[in-house]
C-alpha cells in the first residue's frame, strides 16, 4: 500500500513535467509515463463538466497564458478547450489556428502527437459539418423541385378536369 501512496505522490508531484517510473515487482517491469498530452486529457475530461461560468474564466485563464508565454503547452491547453471543450467555449476554427501555428522544434512528442490528433478531428469534424449542409441544401432544393411539380400536376389535373366537364 505505501509503495502505491508514494506512486501517486510522485505522479501528483510531477505535474505537468513527463516523469517515466519503472517498477520490477515479477518478472514483467512496469512502466508508468506521465506527460503534457495526458495530463491535458485528465484536465478536459474535468473542464467538460464545468458549469457555464466557471467554463468561461477557464478559457479566459488559458487565453492569458497563451497570451503571456505562447509555447507549445500554453498552446496546446488553449487550442484543446476551443477544439473539443462543451459549446459554449468551443471554437473549432481558432483551434485549427492554434495547432497549425505549433512550434514542432520546441513541442514534445506528445503534445505533436496530440496537436495532429486534434488537427484531424476538427478537419473530420468541419468536413462533415460542410457535407451537412450541402446535403440539406440539396434536400431543399429537391423539396422546392417537388413543391413545383407538384403544383403544376394540380394546375394539368384542374385543365384536365375543366375539359371533361365541357364535354
């Protein structure tokens, strides 16, 4: 039990900075990485159950990071909240910018790694929200195209129905 306290003393006490510790207990050691990519993880899966307010002087506290020290991490924890954080903070397009705009040379693999993760995602993501609406404009198109026939077999039932009672 205090070998698995102190464990997670030092996972806690790590932070943010990646810690790599490695346990032989058996024949198979085991190897534990803490790192910026999973220690942002754990953070949005907190953030996603913020109330509004609190949700807001978050993306306001990262916004000030960035803005202090914009670096791959402060970056990063930005551009995760406005990618995939709860609507009302969420802002795919800034998000994109903010990942494109990574520094590749100074970012650990990790935050690459995650950066290109989220890249992908909100590329599938405005994809399909573009396909969407193409789709329902077609839909609507299609719905107007009926309308219109729809109303001009009514105008060849009346004609029709007109020369039937002059006979």
């Amino acid at each position: 039990m205090s070998k698995v306290f102190i464990l997670l003393v030092i996972l806690l006490a790590a932070g943010c900075t990646p810690v790599t510790v490695q346990r032989t207990d058996g024949p198979v050691p085991l190897a534990v990485r803490v790192d910026d990519a999973a220690y942002w993880l754990e953070e949005w899966n907190r953030i996603r159950e913020l109330p509004d307010d609190k949700l807001q002087r978050t993306l306001q506290t990262r916004e000030r990071d960035f803005a202090r020290s914009p670096n791959p991490r402060s970056r990063l924890r930005l551009a995760l909240l406005l990618a995939e954080g709860p609507k009302s903070v969420r802002n795919q397009t800034r998000a994109l910018t903010l990942l494109k705009g990574l520094d590749s040379n100074r970012a650990s693999d990790s935050a690459k790694a995650l950066a290109a993760l989220l890249e992908q995602i909100i590329g599938e993501q405005l994809w399909s929200r573009d396909k969407i609406t193409e789709l329902r404009s077609g839909l609507k198109q299609a719905d107007t195209r009926v309308e219109e026939l729809e109303r001009q077999l009514q105008e060849l039932t009346n004609i029709e129905q007109s020369i039937q009672q002059r006979n």
